[in-house]
C-alpha cells in the first residue's frame, strides 16, 4: 500500500488495486474561519496542486461534514461524478452539494476488492461531544495488504482500544494533534497515540492531523519528542511531511 499525507486528515490511499482520497480539503492557506481564535485557517497551503490530489482517484471517503475535512473548495473542485463514501446521514448534504454517485456506508462496504468497515469515533466529551456530533473512523481489509485502521477524528475510548484488539492492524492513522474545542479536548494527543503504539506493538503508525489548524496543541515536533521520552522507535511511529508518501507492507 501506499499512503500520502496531502494537509491534515486529507490522504490519498492506493489499496488493494483502488486509489482513495480520503476526507479532501483544499482551502488555500489563511482563508477559513479560526477555530481557536488564535488564526485563521488553514495554517498552511497545500503541498501540491489540486489537479495533482486527484490525479488517479477512483473513489473519495469524507468521514463526516467538518470543514476541516471536507470543505467548500473540495466540494467545489472535486469532479461531481466521483464515488463518495460517507456516514448514512450525511448521504443527502452530499447529494445537495452536486455529488451524484453518493454511497452511505453502514456497517460494510466493498469497494473492488477492499473491504470497508466503518467504525465508532468518540469526537469529544459531553456538551461538546454533542456539539461536534457523529463522525466515524474506518477499517480497510484487501487480499495481500496490511489490514489499515483510520480511527477519524476521536480521542482513545473503549471502541477505539476494541478496533485495535479485535482488528489487529498492521497500520494505524491516527489524527494525532490533540485539538481543543472550548477547552475539551476533541482528538488524540501525543499521550494517547504514544497509548496506540503501545497497544498495537507489531503495528506502524502513521501520526497526521498535524500543524495545520489552530486548535491543534500538538505539534509534530512535541509529539516526536514525546514518543521518544517514551521509548517508540521512529521506525514505528512515522510522522510524515505533507506531500510525503509512504510505503507500507
């Protein structure tokens, strides 16, 4: 498999003989809203040119309506016949974006010959947890590649650790930048993916979401940092640049 960190949570994954753009954002660098009030965002621009993103996607996942995961420049770029996989109740707000060939997944879906299983995403705690609402994360099993888990936008809950024990993952991506929302932390920070690595010791993981909104606290560096102070090798934990694909068996 192959793996490409475009910005943030935008990936493109090469698969089991499919090409998957995972939760496209394309906002040009300062153009957004701030979610911290600290800046606007995004905090940086994109690595490549849009043109480039798509080049070769067979299908797109948007793992829920954020505008940190699928924005309004995506929406508008992105070639409306494309696939899109996405959480059964945000089939319509796609379909109402132009999006013709709009497939929920439930529980499965089979793309080719990947198998995509969606799984529960904890984005938050309390009011704000209901404030974010639902998003989801996702497994993706095909013959002769590593079973690969997204666990989307969450922080470490007892679902997220279940995925892990009962998946067992060769890969793991997890959105690593420990992001605040009104004080309430909303995705992983550098203790709970260091919490990962060490439940899935056999496993790579492959840490984004990173420096590219302004309510990360987490930076790529501190998690390096981090990781080190506890011991995971760099070879098992990867924090890829933006553009930088990975090769991953």
């Amino acid at each position: 498999m192959k793996l490409t960190l475009i910005r943030s949570a935008t990936l493109k994954l090469e698969y089991g003989g499919q090409c998957i753009l995972i939760d496209p954002a394309f906002s040009a660098k300062l153009t957004g809203p701030s979610f911290a009030g600290k800046s606007k965002n995004p905090l940086i621009d994109l690595p490549m040119t849009k043109e480039a993103i798509v080049d070769g996607v067979d299908a797109m996942i948007v793992s829920h309506l954020h505008s940190d995961h699928f924005d309004k420049a995506a929406q508008a770029f992105i070639d409306k016949s494309l696939p899109v996989l996405c959480r059964p109740n945000e089939e319509e707000s796609i379909r109402n974006m132009g999006f013709v060939d709009v497939r929920p997944i439930g529980e499965r879906y089979r793309l080719g010959n990947v198998e995509i299983i969606r799984t529960y995403a904890k984005h938050g705690s309390g009011s704000v947890q209901e404030e974010m609402g639902e998003a989801s994360g996702f497994v993706f099993k095909a013959p002769g590649e590593p079973v690969v888990y997204w666990p989307g936008d969450t922080v470490l809950c007892n679902e997220v650790r279940s995925v892990l024990a009962n998946e067992k993952p060769a890969v793991v991506i997890p959105h690593s930048a420990g992001a605040v929302w009104n004080g309430v932390k909303i995705l992983f920070d550098e203790v709970e993916t260091v919490e990962i690595c060490e439940a899935v010791p056999d496993a790579t993981v492959v840490a984004v979401h990173l420096d590219s909104y302004d309510h990360g606290t987490v930076s790529r560096a501190s998690l390096r940092a981090y990781a080190s102070s506890r011991g995971i090798d760099t070879s098992r934990l990867r924090i890829p640049d933006d553009g930088e694909t990975l090769i991953l068996e």
